[in-house]
C-alpha cells in the first residue's frame, strides 16, 4: 500500500492494535494526523502512539455495533475535517 505524501487527517476504525494500529503508525509516519478509534476502555498500543506524538493522534471510543456510538462520535467530529476514513 502507498500511503500519499498529501497529509491530512485519516479516521481510522479500529486501531488499537494489530492492522489498525499498523497503519495509524504509518500515517503518523508519514505526517498525517489520526483519529483512531477503540472499543475497550484498556490502555491499547494507540494509547501508547498517542503518547510518543502529541497533538498528532486523538483517540476516540466507538463500538460500531452501537448505533448511539457512532452518531456520537460523529456529533463529536463534526467540526473537524476528515480527508480519509478507514
């Protein structure tokens, strides 16, 4: 996968560890800025991203079998702009 050079902010579902939390790592590489999203309430491998770039990765809780979750989260993030969901 090529990740562009154009950075931006990427949503990102699922990152706390694994896959996801792979590729939070390479946007951050890359000089985007991250919103991942966890379903535990446990200290995760983004929490630990987050923490060696501030301002750089936000962390969102969001289960997305719960409906009332994801309208949260988008009520949320509705002032911000998001360039890449994934």
């Amino acid at each position: 996968m090529t990740i562009s050079t154009d950075r931006g902010t990427l949503l990102l579902v699922g990152a706390s560890r694994g896959l996801g939390h792979a590729l939070a790592a390479e946007f951050v590489k890359k000089g985007w800025h991250v919103i991942g999203t966890v379903r535990e309430t446990d200290r995760t491998d983004l929490h630990d991203l987050a923490e060696a770039h501030p301002g750089q990765v936000a962390i969102e809780a969001l289960d997305v079998t719960e409906p009332s979750q994801i309208a949260a989260l988008h009520d949320r993030l509705a002032d911000r702009a998001i360039d890449l969901l994934f």
